[in-house]
C-alpha cells in the first residue's frame, strides 16, 4: 500500500506524509490525528474492528479505509463510518479511486479564517472558492467571487497551510487555485475572474506540469 500511495502522490504533484503502524492498539494511542488511514483487519493485540470502533469513540472522523481478504466484514465496518472496503490484494484502480474520492471531499471541505479588508470581521472561507491570493508585504489578500479577504500572516505561511494539490504559487506574489484558471501562457495565468497573475520564467515548466497533473487527474471536480 505505501508503494502505491508514494506512486500516486508523485503522479498526481502531492505531498503525503505517510506514518505505519504495527498494530492497531499503537494507531489508537497515538497522538497524531490522520486524514485517513489503511485498515488492515487481521493486526495483533488489536483488530481492525476494534480499532476503528476505539477511533470513533474518541469522535475522531479520519477517513478510514478498511483492508482485508474477509469481505464478509464489510457491513460491520460500515458500523463505523468507513469510508472505504477494500478487498486484498489491494489493485492500483481500488487505491487511487479511493484516493481521487478523499481529496476531492477533504478540498470541498477544507476552510481558512480570515479578516475582512477592514479587519474587523472573522469570517470562514472554504478553500475550492478561493480563486488567488496575493502577497502585500506582512499579510495576504484572498481573492474569491464574494469578495476580498485578509489573511494575517504572509504568503509563504498561506501556502504551507493550502492544499497543495489545488493550489499553485507562481511567484513571490501570487498563489492560484488550479481549478479557478480559464488560461495561461509563459507570461502568465487568466483566472475565473478575469485576473490574470503574473508568472515567473523559473516557475513556468514547474506550473505547467503541475497543472497538466491536475486536469488529468479522474476524480470529478
């Protein structure tokens, strides 16, 4: 499954930070909260029932994929909100479907607080409505289709936060969201809103691939 998920990441211009555990009872005492996580059933100390049932007690709601060779313990999975039943052995198709589906739901999901222009107002933006944003000095204005926001710290801190699979910076003043753009050139990229962000010459190759990447990828967006 590492071997897969290393595979997809790289086809797809993704960071994943993939931690494996012995057991299920080492998964449930960890501190370290998940995205989603590869549930094999048949663990020592602790199955993958039990541990499913022990991280939803905790009211964690990882997306939890469920790996076994005893498909009879679907439904008893689905007791617990599993996202996913895959049967062994674990196919290229299976994974990546899986895969495509989590971040299509974690980009739809996934907000920022920011500040309105005058900074009074706290307000939740999600991430897939964001069309660009752009450095100004300390701080960093988020564009989207309702309006112009404030996000309090720089540039570089926006980008550690965003999906780096959506989103793009193409310089030392803009980040775009991939799926907001209509067209680009080396000179730069056309956005939904008619905005067009400037692109540097170093970044170019970099971009296009990324993008080529991205409309490729067969999730529906």
């Amino acid at each position: 499954i590492i071997d897969l998920l290393n595979m997809y990441a790289a086809e797809n211009n993704i960071i994943l930070n993939v931690t494996e555990f012995d057991d299920g009872r080492e998964l449930v005492t960890s501190k370290t909260v998940f995205d989603m996580i590869f549930l094999d059933h048949q663990m020592r100390d602790l199955n993958g029932l039990d541990t499913i049932k022990s991280i939803r007690e905790k009211n964690i709601d990882t997306k939890v994929v469920f790996v076994s060779s005893y498909s009879d313990i679907v439904f008893d999975s689905m007791k617990y909100n599993a996202y996913r039943f895959i049967v062994k052995p674990v196919s290229r198709e299976k994974l990546y479907e899986a895969m495509d589906s989590a971040l299509e739901m974690s980009s739809s999901e996934r907000k920022l607080i920011v500040k309105d222009e005058n900074y009074n107002e706290s307000i939740v933006v999600y991430e897939k409505d964001i069309i660009y944003a752009q450095a100004d000095n300390v701080y960093t204005y988020i564009i989207t289709d309702e309006g112009t926001y404030r996000y309090p710290y720089n540039l570089s801190a926006l980008e550690e936060e965003l999906d780096s699979g959506g989103f793009f910076r193409t310089n030392r003043s803009y980040i775009v969201n991939l799926e907001h753009i209509n067209s680009y050139d080396k000179t730069g990229i056309t956005l939904s809103n008619g905005h067009k962000a400037v692109i540097s010459r170093a970044k170019y190759k970099d971009f296009n691939a990324c993008y080529l990447n991205y409309i490729k990828r067969p999730a529906s967006r």
